[in-house]
C-alpha cells in the first residue's frame, strides 16, 4: 500500500522541468518524461530522464529506493515512459549541470523494442519513423531552431509596423503560372488551388494597412527532388505600400540580421548538439553585398535564371549572403515591376545565402501600370475573370509597392548548417514522401 500511496504522489505532484533545475538545487522535485538512456554500476543505476526541454541524469541508488522501483528502474528501455521523483543536485560532469538524486520513480509503459536503435540507420529508414525520430537530439535542436527562426521573424516584423493578415490557401488563380499548382476539385463550375503565394492577396492587404506580412503554408507541385525543396513548406511574406526595390533590400538584410542574432542568442546548446560553425552565422550582419544581374552573369549565359550550382558559386564569392538584383523580366513573375531604363530587367532581388543554401528570400517591385498588367495576364495566358479584384488595385489608388517571400525551412536548414531541408520541419511532404 505504501508504493501505491507513493505512485499516486507522484503523479498528482507539480511537474518540474528539466530546463528549470538549476532553480531548485537542493529541493525535491518531480520530473515526468520518456527514458533517453540508462546505465548501470552495481548497486546504482542511471536513468537519463528528456521531458522536451532538456536531459537530465538521474542517481538511483538500490538501498535509498523501494525494491519495486530498483527493479522498474533497471530494465527499462528507451522511450519508456517515467516519472521520477528526487532531490536537484549540481554536478558540472552532468549533462546540463545537474543531477536528480532519486527517492521515487512510476513507470508508465515500459518499451524494450524501440525501432530507433544506437547503431546506424538509414534516411529512408529514418523518415518512415519520423514519428519517433523526432524524439531524438538532433531532430530536437534542429527544430528548436526553426522555432526561434519563426519567432524571430513575428517579433521583428511586428516590432517593425507591420500588421499579420493572412491569405487564403484556396486560391482561384495562379499566382506564378499554372504548372505547379494543386488543383482542388470542390468549389461547383470553378477551379481552385492550393496557394503558392500569398503575396497578390499581400497588395491588397498593404493598400489597407501600408505595411503587412502574411505567414503559413505554401503548395508547389513541381517535380523537384533536391535537398532544397519540399512540396508543402511554410513562407513569411512582407508587402510595404510607397516601397521600392531598394526598401526591399534594406528590409531582407534587416531581417535576416534580426534572425541570425536571435539564433546565436537563443540557441547556443542546440547549435552545440548540431555542431553548427556559429562563425558562419556571426557574419550575417547588414549591410550585406549587392550585385546586379550583369555581375553576377559574368560566367554564365545572359538571360536565364541561375540554377542551384551559379546560385552556391555567385555566394561562394562573400562571407555573408549576397543580393543579386535586376533578374531579366523573362524569367520573374508577370507583375514585377520593369526597370524604367531597360525594361527587358524587373526590378526584383533574390538573397543568396553563402555554404551553398541558395535563394532564402525572392522579391521586389511590383508594376503598378492596370494596362502593362492586363497585357501581362494576357500574354501569360492566365484567365483576366480571376484576376479582375487583383487589376482593381492598380484601377483605384494604385501606388509603388514591394515586398518578398522568404521560405522558413530553407532559412532554418541555413541556421543549422544542415544538409537537407526535410529535417527543418516535423513531418515534411516531399515528391515520393506522404507518410506518416
């Protein structure tokens, strides 16, 4: 009766975290988690205990616990589900500078087949059990880190003026072509579409609001298999009314600073767990280097859009990312704006970003002339019907505006110094990848 009475206590007791220990040295606390690891010497044992904040060693000692916890505690494996219950030591051989002196424990399930093993696994392996494979520290770290990136961004844009509008996901037109797109078939006689863009519902917004962003998911259908695309991905989309090409760079430098400080401020253990070069990230600092498209194009042939290898040779050149603007108009979008001098250019930017991540954030001027758009949505061959509320914003008070994409997993996959932007989000859809 006297375990029961101990395993009711620990389960109705105030949980404590692991991230918070170094707030209750010398005092008893509970910890409620998952085993990350266990060894044992004799007549001691330990139990590493992860509750999502962090990992703690606990110190379980045979002749201070019940033999019904001694023997709980022993076999476990890993990702059994715990409670334990003891005293907060400091021990700076620890992992994360403390240690739990147990005096109870609860088991909830115990697991002796976990899939994930120590030894090697395989990717294909690895994200067939993304479900599990999140529980391990380097999907941990890397994931905290897209955390902080998205605060980051919601912080600065807020901190900046800028009021979050979102745009719809079901959209009734294309907004960079039609060839990329997930048609839905639900709305009766029209078609619809899983939205690659926020960005012409943004024009709109800024119109209201002078300055807005819109943040969630994006859909592309284009058959690309590289470490650089998913399918279904997440962007953070900025629009400014009375803005130009160059109130779009100023804007993408300031931000990404804001983001690499926050990184390096706010994640020190996970890069550590990443192993992260943080040197690489202490260089992103405004102002970052500017090239036009006549410079950057100097060893490659004028007029076409640069590919994954011109865009990691352009940004091998500098320490920082670097800002290639004035794209020929052939290869931007119908509703950039031309360069009033040479209008075969757009007025439009890509941020390349050094180690070989490429184009983090896309963007620009966009034309604010209702008979150059109507011309364009013509000679796109894009339905004019869909795209009539998008031509009254050039019809009723239209005005110069700018503003840029930026994909959440390609900049976190950057901060993390990653190979492959499928570990950046929890459960990536990828062009043969749908599960789990």
């Amino acid at each position: 009766m006297a375990t029961e009475s101990k395993s009711l206590e620990i389960t109705k007791a105030r949980q404590t975290y692991s991230s918070e220990l170094s707030k209750h040295v010398g005092e008893e606390v509970v910890l409620k988690g998952w085993l990350y690891n266990l060894r044992s010497s004799g007549k001691i044992v330990f139990p590493q205990l992860r509750d999502g904040t962090g990992i703690v060693q606990c110190v379980a000692l045979r002749n201070t616990v019940s033999p019904e916890v001694w023997e709980a505690l022993k076999g476990l494996g890993q990702e059994s589900s715990l409670m334990v219950r003891g005293t907060v030591r400091a021990d700076e051989r620890a992992p994360g500078g403390f240690e739990i002196d147990v005096v109870d424990a609860q088991v909830l399930q115990p697991v002796h087949d976990y899939p994930i093993t120590p030894k090697e696994h395989g990717t294909e392996f690895l994200m067939d059990q993304r479900h599990l494979w999140l529980r391990s520290r380097r999907q941990h770290a890397v994931l905290k880190v897209r955390h902080t990136v998205v605060q980051a961004v919601r912080n600065f844009l807020d901190n900046d003026g800028f009021t979050l509008a979102d745009a719809p996901i079901l959209t009734p037109a294309a907004c960079e072509g039609t060839t990329t797109l997930f048609e839905v078939d639900y709305f009766a006689g029209e078609k619809a579409y899983l939205t690659q863009s926020g960005q012409l519902y943004n024009e709109a917004t800024a119109a209201a609001f002078g300055k807005v962003y819109c943040f969630g998911p994006t859909f592309r259908a284009e058959k690309s298999k590289t470490r650089r695309h998913l399918t279904e991905f997440w962007m953070v989309e900025p629009e400014m009314a009375y803005a130009s090409l160059e109130d779009v760079m100023a804007l993408a430098e300031r931000m990404l600073s804001h983001v690499a400080e926050r990184v390096l401020e706010n994640r020190v253990e996970e890069l550590k767990v990443l192993e992260r070069n943080i040197s690489k990230l202490e260089s992103i600092i405004a102002p970052f280097p500017r090239l036009h498209y006549d410079d950057a194009v100097s060893r490659f042939e004028w007029g076409g859009d640069f590919g994954a290898p011109d865009e990691s040779y352009i940004s091998s050149k500098f320490d920082k990312p670097v800002m290639v603007h004035h794209y020929p108009a052939a290869v931007k979008a119908f509703y950039m704006a031309r360069d009033p001098e040479r209008a075969e250019l757009a007025l439009g930017v890509d941020v390349l970003a050094p180690e070989g991540y490429g184009e983090v954030i896309g963007g620009g001027e966009r034309a604010t002339s209702l008979e150059f758009l109507k011309e364009q949505v013509a000679l796109h061959e894009l339905p004019q019907e869909a795209f009539e509320w998008y031509l009254d914003l050039r019809r009723y008070g239209s005005v110069p505006h700018a503003g840029f994409g930026m994909g959440i997993e390609r900049c976190t996959a950057w901060m993390c110094g990653i190979e492959h932007i499928r570990e950046t989000v929890p459960f990536p859809r990828m062009l043969y990848r749908i599960r789990p």
